[in-house]
C-alpha cells in the first residue's frame, strides 16, 4: 500500500515537472513551481531549478524568484532594488516593474534581516519620494496581512514572526496612500493576482451597500496591526478621520506598553 502511494506521489511529480517545461509564460510557471515545492522530496529540485532562473531571467523577474526561495527556505536572492523602470516585460507588460516591486518589499518585509528592515523604515523619513517608497511599504504591509487586501501570508509563514515594528512605524505616516472598498453590513472580498500591463489582475465580490473611502499609511498601518494580531483596537476603514486618530492612539499604547512588559522580562533577574 505503502509502495501504491509512493509511486502515485512520483507520477504525480512528473506529471507537474512535464507541465513546467510546457508552461506558456512565467507567471504560470511559478505557480507550478510553488506547488510543486510543497512536496519535500521535490523541494531541491525546485529550488535548483529557481537558481537557474534567478541567472537567466530579466532582473525585473528577480524579486518574485527570491520570494519563492523564501517560501522554500532558502533566503540567498534576498536583495533590495529599484525595479520601477517603465520597461515593459511579456505577459505584464508596463506592470512588470511594478510588480517586481511588489515582490521585493514583501520579500524583504518577511525575509530580510534587521539591516533591511532599518532600510524600510529609512523610507518613511524620506522627504522626497518620487518612486512612492513609503506607499509601497505601507500598501504591501496591508497586502500581505490579510487576503482582503491582498495576497496575504505565504502558507506556513509563522505570524508571530511578522515585522511588526514596521506597520507601527506606518501609523505616523499621515500621508494619503490610496482607497478601500468596504461594505458596510456586508462583505468584500479579493484575490489579487499579478499585474497585466496597466491592469490589476484579480478579482473582487461585494455584498452589501458599497463605499470607497481614503486611507492614510497610518490607516494602513493600523489595519494591518489589527489583521495580524487579531485584537480590535477599533480602527475602521469607514470611520472618520478623528475616529481612526482615537484608534491609532490606542495601538501606540498598546505597543509601548507591550514592548515595556517585554523588556522588564528580559532583564528581571531570574
């Protein structure tokens, strides 16, 4: 029986490697990929095969391989870039920049070490920031928090190992970042996929009476502080600007005092 499942598993395996090598474009490729790095006994291989790629792709495609190999658990293509170019590149066309940038901050947002994450908080006390830096960490802070918002957390991607100093560092970055549909006494719910060309691929379906409504980083911030720890600090997107201050106020609070209780802890003799 035990032979049965283990040769079923390997047809399996072959079966989606046949399917990688016919993949009609990149994005479908990765996706192969990932599934087929779940499986242990395939997971050298993929990673070998990740390598490869990392050398002879576009350097555009260079974050989104760094973040399979994360997932993978091997961190060697964690690297910071610029990647907002303009080239365009086949099958995102213009987008291909922007979602290498996408990619890179959420690499290095849940991969990188302390000296990349004191390189992203360096971005919110830019005072000038024409490629949008500090919107990208706050927006992909969110994105990753929740499948709301975004794609969310990578399967297996230990939440209590989440960066929280940075969204906490986004809740003093009162700048408007970009909009949120909420429906209020109903739901909203996303699958974000790559960019194609000017369009964001994904999709969304709403119940409910249905509102757009402004956000700040510091909202961006609040939310995904709130995603990721499960505790209702009572911010909501559909508040008032006054009333999401109150909220924000309240994480300060908590976070001070949590990071107080943390170091009496640490240094109480045992």
């Amino acid at each position: 029986m035990v032979a049965t499942g283990a040769k079923a598993q390997n047809s399996t395996a072959a079966q989606q490697w046949r399917e990688v090598a016919s993949a009609p474009d990149f994005f479908h490729e990765m996706a192969l990929l990932q599934s087929l790095g779940q499986d242990l006994h395939e997971r050298a291989a993929v990673l070998s095969r990740l390598h490869k790629m990392w050398a002879t792709h576009d350097v555009l495609r260079r974050p989104a391989i760094a973040y399979l190999m994360c997932q993978l658990g091997d961190r060697s293509g964690v690297e910071a870039g610029d990647y907002d170019t303009g080239r365009e590149l086949e099958p995102d066309g213009a987008a291909a920049g922007a979602n290498a940038t996408d990619q890179a901050f959420r690499t290095l947002i849940l991969y990188g070490t302390r000296q990349h994450h004191r390189r992203l908080l360096a971005f919110l006390r830019l005072s000038d920031d024409p490629l949008r830096k500090r919107d990208n960490l706050c927006e992909n802070l969110l994105a990753l928090s929740s499948t709301n918002n975004g794609p969310g957390l990578p399967v297996g991607y230990p939440r209590e190992q989440f960066p929280l100093e940075l969204p906490v560092a986004c809740l003093d970055y009162t700048e408007e970042v970009g909009t949120i549909v909420s429906a209020p006494g109903g739901t909203v719910h996303s699958q974000m996929g790559a960019r194609q060309g000017a369009i964001q691929e994904g999709s969304m379906t709403v119940s409910g009476v249905t509102g757009a409504y402004t956000q700040r980083g510091c909202d961006y911030g609040a939310q995904t502080i709130q995603n990721l720890t499960s505790r209702d600090f009572g911010h909501r997107v559909t508040d008032s600007i006054s009333q999401r201050d109150k909220a924000i106020k309240a994480i300060k609070k908590w976070w001070v005092e949590s990071n107080t209780a943390t170091q009496r802890r640490v240094t109480s003799p045992g």
